[in-house]
C-alpha cells in the first residue's frame, strides 16, 4: 500500500464514521462521493493525458473496480445499516 493509499484511507474512514453519526448523514455521503469522484475525474484526465479514448478506458476500468469493491462490502454495509438503528426499527436515514 503506497503512503498515498494510506493516507487516503484513513482520512474517508474517519470521515465516513463522521458522517455516519451525523443527522445530515446522506448529504454528507453525498459529498463524499462527489469530491471522489471529481478527484477521480481529474486524476484520470491527467493520466490520460487528455486523450478521449484513453479516459474513457481508464474510467470504464474504475468503475468496474469500485462496483466490485461496493459488492463485496454490501454484507457489511447492511450490518452498519442495521446498527444505526434505534430500538423500534425505525432507520435515522
């Protein structure tokens, strides 16, 4: 894992565990998701060194990496869901 990894990783868990105690939990979700992926956008636009075809296969096998990566944590994010439930069933979502 490179330092950059690392360091990334470790800022979204704290964010994402901040995010999952906050009563606006789906905007800042939301937020998250869009500064990624406008982090991704631009990184793969200076990969490719602008060229059309090359984005769009750097981004077609980013995608598929993170559907891959958001499947095989589905179980475990039906686990947190439940978990921030209160007693009586009802979500804060």
């Amino acid at each position: 894992m490179s330092e950059f990894h690392g360091r990334l990783a470790s800022m979204l868990s704290k964010e994402a565990s901040d995010a999952g105690k906050a009563t606006d939990r789906p905007e800042r979700m939301g937020d998250m998701i869009e500064a990624l992926a406008r982090g991704l956008g631009f990184t793969v636009a200076i990969a490719a060194n602008g060229d059309p075809e090359a984005i769009e296969t750097m981004i077609a096998a980013a995608e598929k990496y993170a559907l891959e990566e958001a499947a095989s944590k589905a179980d475990f994010a039906r686990f947190m869901a439940l978990a921030r439930r209160p007693v009586g069933g009802q979500s804060r979502d």
